[in-house]
C-alpha cells in the first residue's frame, strides 16, 4: 500500500514508524530538513523536503498513485488543503489532523467527504475520550467500546483475591455459565510476552487481561476480578493544554466536579471563562502544598496533560501518595508505557499511539470498522463487517480454519453484543471482534476481504 504522510513531527514520524514496520510504502513530506533527516535515517522510508500544500511537491511523491494521504502537521489549515488537493490529484483516500473539534461535531453537516477528505483525527479529542471512558470504568486500567458500548474491551491487573486466580479460562467458563465474557490477551507480570489465551490457559495473580464482554457482562467481571466500581466524582486535572480543556468540558456537562491547575495566568483566566462551571486555578501544579491546599486528598481522580510526560508522572506519584484512586498521566515517550504499573500509576496514555489506531484501520484489509492496539502488549483488536463475500459468512466459528494466535472476542449483530463460542454461525452484516498478535493478521484479515 503506498501511503504520503505530510508531518514529520511526533504523530507523522511515528505513523511512518508504524507503517514502515508493515512493510508499506511510505513516503514522509515535510518543511524542515533535520526532522526529514533524522526519519531518514531510523526509518525505511522516502522523504521529500517541502510543502505538502505544494502541487509539484505533491507530485513529487507521485500522489496520483497513492491509496492514503494523511495530513498530520501541526496546522490544521495545512491538513485540509493538502488532504484536499490529493485528492484532486488522484489519491484514493485522505486523512486530516484537525485540533477544532466542532470540524468533527459537524463533519456531516458540513460534508468534508464532498472537499475530498475523507477523515477527520483530533488526537486531543481521543485522548480526552479515552479519559473519559476511562473514569466511567474506574477500576480498569485500558478500556474500549465498539458500537457505543454493544461490545466493551476491558483491561486490568489479577490481584490475589480475583476469583479467576489459579483457574484455566475453561475452568472459570464452567463455574460462571452465565459469564457474558472472552478473554482475549494475557501478559504475564514481569513478562513482555502476549499470549492469547486458549482454554487450558491459567489465569495467575499479577497478570494482566484484556476481556471482551457485553454491558451486563462488565458488572460480573468486577465481581469475579475482585475490583469495586467507585464512582468518581471529584476530578483534579493538571494542565490547560487542549486535552485538559475538553476533558474539563466533557467533565463539566456530566455532573462532574472538576478543579483544573494551569501555571500560565491568561490561559488561566481564558479556561475560567470559557468552563464557568469549572474551578480554575493559577499556580504550579508539581507544589505540594499548593496540591494540598487545594484538597487533593479528596479527589477520587488526578489527570495530569500537562506538555511534560515526567511532569505528569511525578504529579501522578504525589496524588497517589495521597490517597487518590484513579490516575492517569498522559505521556509522549512510548518507553514509559512499561513502567506504569511498576511505579504505581493506574493508566498512561499516549496521543500519537490514539492517533495511530485510529489511522491504522484504513491500512488494514478487509471492512475493518474499529481497531484499537493493546497499552504496551504486542496485539491488535479488530472490528471486521462480514460482506456477503467473506469466507466466514455463513459458516459456524468452530469450522473456520481460524489461525491460534487469534481469537474472536465477540459478534455485535443488529446493533446487539454477543459472546459467540464455536457452534455460532456468522452472517453477512455481522460484525466481528479479532484479537491477533501481529504474525496472524494477514491470514485474519484473508477471512474477511
């Protein structure tokens, strides 16, 4: 698949990153030389120094034979025009990174797929979702909903007093016939392995698991995995950046009682006026005492979005040592994925691997509706629409020739979620949650073409 990518900052570059390792063709376009330069010689792509607004430097990467342009620059003026020449030029299919969330409120009203672009991507609105859904389910730590929640992907950490503890997936299976849940990828503590789990697969304490599950089925796994839903109310979020202002937004217009840190005193100023219903304060979030005197032993949750991933961390640290249930720090270095449950913080998140994920189902083959990748496990979940042409249409689950590294998580059929075990028969119109390590998904994908 040849793929431009116009940006080569911190979401271009690692897109470029992600899609090289796929084997795509990519070619990265950017205005500055040393960005162009260090992706040229980490990554094996083509780079071409310019203006992605440019016709000629358009045709320079050959856009006319191109299946997706995708604009991520930091303006989002230039996202659009290039997205929308490209398209002119010939590309298949236009992506565009935008930060004015109302363009992807009113995408329909305005109808961007007539100026040629045929998606919009705010990663500030992901990751201020992803928070969101996040504090909705408190006591896990990665969460995922298909089809406004018909099928939910729920992650989260074994303690010793989970009843699944010591048990096979078989074993719990017969135990809770009633259980509406697949688990679907486990990692083993102190392991960077992913394994999907088969039927004599063990759950032990310490591991981490992500389950399918449908709406009744999420309050059973809180029972059984021995965590309490606490609902959160009080909110504390570090940083005015554009994340803090949406989720405060979000926060606010869903009864939520939300106190946001910013140091810059006009930006301060700006937030308190444009969220009346939010307590603004002007000081600097890593003081103690200021964190203290603000009552953040009160708080059931500390979101830090400030621009500086160690800033949040260490915030995050300092709520925790108070008592706060809930923290979640938003990161930019991928590394620092590993350590989150080592050091004690419930949930880091990363906008470019938010960004990535949504940009990564169009790569894909086959009619994938949603895909999602798996916080620091070597997994991707899949939404596939079965056509009336795909090999699985029609044909029960158990005499799919389905590879072992996959499993299927659950079928949302007629806008209702499923748990399908062996004996379920798929239809056309039906659609089809994967879970795959990386070396399946060619053959996942083959079912569904």
């Amino acid at each position: 698949m040849k793929i431009i990518i116009a940006g080569a900052g911190e979401v271009g570059f690692h897109l470029a990153k992600l899609l090289s390792f796929e084997s795509q063709d990519i070619t990265l376009i950017d205005t500055n030389r040393e960005s162009l330069a260090y992706a040229d010689t980490h990554l094996d792509i083509r780079v071409v120094r310019g203006d992605a607004t440019s016709i000629s430097i358009l045709k320079e990467a050959k856009v006319a034979a191109t299946d997706l342009v995708i604009g991520v620059t930091s303006s989002e003026t230039t996202n659009i025009t290039a997205c929308v020449l490209a398209k002119q030029l010939g590309a298949k299919r236009t992506i565009a990174r935008i930060s004015n969330n109302e363009f992807i409120e009113n995408k329909d009203l305005v109808g961007f797929t007539k100026f040629g672009i045929d998606e919009l991507i705010s990663p500030e609105a992901l990751a201020a979702n992803e928070i969101m859904l996040l504090l909705n389910q408190s006591a896990f730590n990665d969460t995922y909903q298909f089809d406004e929640g018909a099928l939910t992907m729920i992650g989260l950490h074994l303690a010793r007093t989970a009843s699944f503890v010591g048990k096979t997936v078989r074993e719990v299976g017969e135990e809770y016939p009633e259980l509406d849940y697949v688990p679907i990828a486990i990692q083993r503590f102190g392991t960077q392995y992913t394994l999907i789990p088969r039927g004599d697969t063990q759950f032990k304490e310490g591991d981490q698991v992500y389950f399918t599950t449908t709406p009744e089925g999420v309050e059973h796994i809180y029972k059984l995995s021995g965590k309490v839903k606490e609902d959160i109310r009080n909110v504390m979020i570090l940083g005015g950046s554009a994340i803090g202002i949406k989720t405060a937004r979000d926060l606010c217009k869903n009864s939520f009682n939300v106190k946001l840190i910013e140091n810059d005193k006009e930006k301060a100023f700006e937030i308190a006026d444009d969220i009346p219903s939010c307590l603004v304060i002007n000081g600097d979030g890593r003081n103690v005492e200021l964190l203290e005197e603000e009552a953040i032993d009160d708080m059931d949750a500390f979101i830090s979005v400030t621009g500086n991933s160690e800033t949040n961390i260490m915030s995050c640290l300092v709520a925790k040592s108070k008592g706060v249930r809930k923290t979640i720090a938003l990161v930019e270095n991928m590394d620092y994925f590993q350590l989150s449950h080592s050091i004690g913080i419930d949930t880091l998140i990363n906008k470019k691997l938010l960004a990535a994920n949504n940009i990564f189902r169009y790569v894909r083959k086959g009619e994938i509706v949603a895909m999602t990748r798996l916080n620091n496990m070597n997994a991707e979940l899949l939404e596939f629409l079965v056509t009336p042409s795909s090999e699985v249409c029609d044909k029960v689950i158990r005499e799919i020739d389905f590879p072992r590294s996959a499993v299927i998580g659950g079928v949302i059929r007629n806008g209702q979620g499923l748990i399908a075990l062996g004996g379920f028969e798929i239809k056309s119109g039906d659609r089809i949650v994967v879970c795959c390590l990386p070396q399946s998904i060619k053959k996942v994908e083959k079912l569904f073409v």
